[in-house]
C-alpha cells in the first residue's frame, strides 16, 4: 500500500473539482485530484458540453429547414447519426484534453479511483486495478457532483428506458420519444430529438414546465416549442411503463387527459425527473460528516463544512445544480485553503440557462418571486416580433422581460426568451450586482441593429418610453432628470 502526503486533495473532477485543484496549483500548493471517472466529470463528458453540441446540431438542421423562407433552395436534412455521434465525441474530447492540460501546466496530479475518507485528513483511493492507496492531506475538498434520478417504478435499461447520460451517447434516434420531466434536462433533450427526427411527447407533474422560472417566460417558450412539434403534457403524471415487443407502453394521467388513463406506446422513455447528490461511498462519517435530509452537506460562504478542514463545492451542496456556480466556489475553496480569509461565496444573483432552441435564460428574481417576497413591481416586456436583429435573423419569437422595483426602480431580475439568451443574460447579471435601475439600462445606448438592445427597450417599456413598440401606461411614473 502506498501512501501520499499533500497540501490538498480533490475529490471529484467536474467544473468545480478541476477549478478547486487548478487554483489550488496556481497558488502553489501540492494537490491531488481524484475521480472515478474521467476529468471533466459530468458537464464534459454526459452534460453541459456534449449535450451543447448536440443541441448546436438540432439548431442548424432547424435552420435548413427553415431555409426555403430566405429565398435559399435546399435538399431534405439527411442525419447522419454515426458522425453526429463523432462530433459530440470529439468535442467532449478537446474539452477533457484541455483540462488535462492545465493540470499538468499548474502541478496538479490527476488520479483515477474512488475515493473515501478514513479520517478528515486521510483518503483511501480504491485504484482500477482493485489495490487501495492511502492519501493524507491538510485540506480535504468534496467536489463528487449529482447524478440523475433513477425510479424503481420504471427500471432503466440504458436503451429503451433511458436517463440522461444515455441519451447523450445518441445511440439511436428513437421514432417516438416519450420524455418525463418537463425541466431543463427534459426540455433540452426533446430539443435534440426532435431535431434530429423523433416525435416527442413531454410530461410534466406539475402546471408548468421548467418550475421554479418566471411563469410567463415558462408559457413564452411552451408555446414555441408547442408550434415546432413538440408535444407537452402539463398536470400529468406517469404511471406504468410496460416494455413489450414494440418499445415501451406508458400510461399515463392527470389534466392533460381530462383524468382519465391514456396508453401510448414509445420506442425510447427519458426519464428526467431530477438530479441527486453523489455521496454514497465518501463515509462522510469518518470524517465527522452527515448530510441533511436531502442528502446535501451543508458549508458556510467559505465553502467549509462543520469539519474545519473540509471543503464542500457544486451540487454536492444543494441547489442551484449549476457547473458555473461549482466553479466559482471551487475558487473560493482553493483561495481559503491559500490562506485568504476575505474570500466569501456571497453572490447577489446566479444566472440559469436552458438551451432549447430558442433558449431560455435568466437572472434574479422572477415576477412571482418579487411579488412574494413583498416587492411592488415594475415590469418592462419587450417582444422580439418588434426586433429588427430579429427580424434579419428569422426569428421572431421570444420575449425580453425585466423585473424591476417600483419603489427603487432597481433591476431585480431579467428573463429571456431568444437566440443567444446565453450571451445576452451577462448584462442582466452584472447589472444586478451594480445595483443598476430599470432607467440606467433605458438611458445606456446599445448597438443597433442588435439583440441586445431588446434589452434596453425593456427597460424603457417599464417607464412607459420605449419607441418600437406602443407602450402602456406605466403606474408610477417616474419624473424625467
């Protein structure tokens, strides 16, 4: 048995693991990263990079399709599924490769092996090969992730009964795709099938897809994805799946079917209910640790848990289930373990994205959260029918929607639904950490003609004063400086 002495060990790779050991190296500690699986973890290599490169793929066979309205004459979209496949492989490879990389570039030593604790400074790395290494260090960072959800009712057999990590590896592209989960997972991966030929049906449990965003964004990109052909089923819930010669018969129930049963049969299910904490084999115990009833471990703004010299980062540590939130408390993790005790997790707002197809993307508080948390709010639309840069695009619907207060007239949150809402959301979110108004971003010029300056017309729609579109009446009018 051998044995490591470090400043630091990492346990996980994912975006918050490799952003911990990476700073951790730059800082010039000695530091070993651990994980089971490959480096990258899950957002590399099962999530957010390579189900992005399959959505990219969807948008631009969507983009063909639609190209007879340009004035561009085009053959049938052909798929082939062998090289689409290729492509995702190889962009997850030039992701992964990158991180290995910067390991090695900032002294980091990257194993293979699952890790559990035998005391708060001392790790057993279970190695490939069955022999079992032990690690000690000063600091111990938890960086292990989530994964998918997986329910007893309905066993997953990776081909016709799915959860998302199979359904990246588009090993076949189903006829009919039975989706259950209207939320993020869910709607993405409709969005890939759908492109790439399925018909899609999508349930949700609950009255609205993607719970917990602003419900008038929510409806906004329902209605889209409705009118390109995908089917959603609100208020409804999944009870049998039966798998027999033909695929999988669903039956399911609830408003969507005016409460009674309806079987279909489907070649493929996704099941995308949710995410879980990975902490099963850490033996957190040994290391003075416990979860709280959801599984999570709890961790101050310095990411520290109740053991003072183990650190907690990303999903491990409950919600938002972000890769960008993991990376930023990967940093702070690294920057306390280097002795900095002004560094603090503490951010005003987290920006969330869903890359349907347009996307969705949003920052603060929804109109229903403003509302409940006692504000008097402000709200400025903007549509993208009213859009020039739209309009040149071809795409026409979306919207822009600021949440502001009435009091203060402050930014509270900002909602899109649009091409680029990916991009176009940095404006909203660093405008909320400025502490800007609804009137600094109406009075700020934006580039014309873009997307971008949706933005700016939503702010002055919330005071009554945006010139492309006819505005209401604001209800408390501000008084020109």
């Amino acid at each position: 048995m051998a044995e490591q002495q470090v400043d630091a060990i990492v346990i996980g790779a994912g975006p918050g693991g490799y952003h911990a050991a990476i700073r951790l190296g730059q800082l010039g500690k000695r530091v070993l990263c651990v994980d089971r699986d490959e480096v990258g973890g899950v957002c590399l290599n099962w999530g957010c990079i390579p189900t992005k490169a399959l959505l990219h793929v969807g948008e631009i066979v969507r983009q063909i399709s639609r190209a007879g309205e340009l004035g561009l004459k085009t053959s049938e979209v052909g798929i082939d599924r062998e090289r689409v496949a290729k492509f995702k492989g190889d962009v997850v490879a030039a992701n992964v490769g990158g991180v290995k990389t910067l390991f090695k570039a900032n002294n980091v030593e990257f194993l293979y092996g699952e890790a559990s604790f035998k005391s708060a400074t001392q790790i057993a790395l279970k190695k490939k090969d069955g022999g079992t290494d032990t690690l000690s260090a000063q600091n111990v960072v938890i960086a292990t992730g989530s994964a998918p959800v997986d329910v007893k009712a309905w066993p997953r057999d990776g081909k016709t009964i799915m959860n998302s990590d199979d359904a990246v590896k588009l090993e076949r592209i189903p006829q009919q795709l039975l989706v259950i989960g209207g939320g993020v997972i869910g709607l993405e991966f409709a969005t890939v099938y759908a492109r790439l030929g399925a018909k899609v049906l999508v349930i949700e449990a609950l009255p609205q897809i993607l719970t917990g965003t602003d419900l008038e964004i929510g409806k906004t990109l329902g209605r889209i994805l409705k009118k390109q052909g995908i089917e959603i089923m609100l208020d409804t819930k999944v009870g049998k799946l039966e798998k027999d010669a033909k695929g999988v018969k669903a039956t399911f129930n609830g408003e969507a079917t005016n409460g009674k049963d309806e079987t279909r049969t489907f070649d493929t299910v996704l099941v995308a209910v949710g995410r879980r904490p990975v902490t099963d084999g850490l033996n957190l115990q040994a290391a003075g640790l416990a979860v709280d009833e959801k599984g999570f471990i709890a961790v101050d703004q310095q990411m520290r848990t109740k053991v003072a010299n183990v650190f907690a980062i990303g999903d491990v540590t409950g919600s938002p289930l972000l890769a960008h939130r993991a990376m930023k408390q990967g940093v702070i993790a690294a920057e306390v373990i280097s002795g900095n005790r002004s560094a603090a997790f503490d951010p005003m707002a987290i920006p969330n994205c869903v890359y349907t197809d347009p996307e969705i993307a949003t920052v603060g508080l929804s109109e229903e959260e403003a509302k409940a948390k006692g504000y008097e709010v402000r709200i400025g639309r903007f549509p993208l029918s009213a859009s020039g840069r739209a309009r040149t695009m071809n795409e026409t619907e979306g919207l822009i929607k600021l949440v502001g207060d009435a009091k203060t007239d402050l930014l509270l949150g900002m909602h899109i639904v649009a091409p680029q809402a990916e991009s176009l959301i940095g404006e909203g979110l660093i405008a909320i950490e400025m502490g800007a108004t609804l009137e600094d971003i109406g009075l700020s010029i934006h580039p014309h003609p873009t997307l971008t300056e949706g933005i700016m017309d939503a702010a002055e729609a919330a005071h009554g004063k945006a010139i492309h579109i006819v505005n209401a009446k604001p209800k408390t009018p501000v008084a020109a400086k």
